[in-house]
C-alpha cells in the first residue's frame, strides 16, 4: 500500500472517530443519564481529542512522492 493511500486511510478513520464522538455527546446530552452520561462523555471527547491530533499529524506530514 502507497504512503498517500495510507495517509487517506488514517485521516478517513480520524473522521470517522470525529462522526462517532458527535453522536455520542448528542446521546449522553440529550438521551442518557447518570453513570451512562459520564462514560459516554468521556469517550467521546477522547476520540475528538484523538481524531484531532491524527487530523494535525496527517496534514502537517506533507505531501507524500509516489
């Protein structure tokens, strides 16, 4: 596999994560309550705080030369 097809791949999965976590701080804002709202929080922004360092690494890596 290229290094640019690997970099879309990984930047592909960061946005996914970001997906993830939106729906998950909807849920433990609107539906859940209790220990489940904690927990669902706390994941979420855990992703988010992941997906943007991979978003940061993969842009700031530059161009890939194939």
């Amino acid at each position: 596999m290229s290094p640019s097809l690997m970099k879309m791949w990984v930047s592909l999965a960061a946005m996914g994560f970001m997906f993830i976590s939106i729906l998950m701080i909807y849920l433990s804002r609107y539906k859940l309550g209790g220990i489940f709202k904690a927990l669902t929080a706390i994941i979420a922004y855990f992703l988010m705080i992941v997906s943007g360092i991979i978003i940061v690494l993969v842009v700031f890596s530059g161009p890939t030369s194939d």
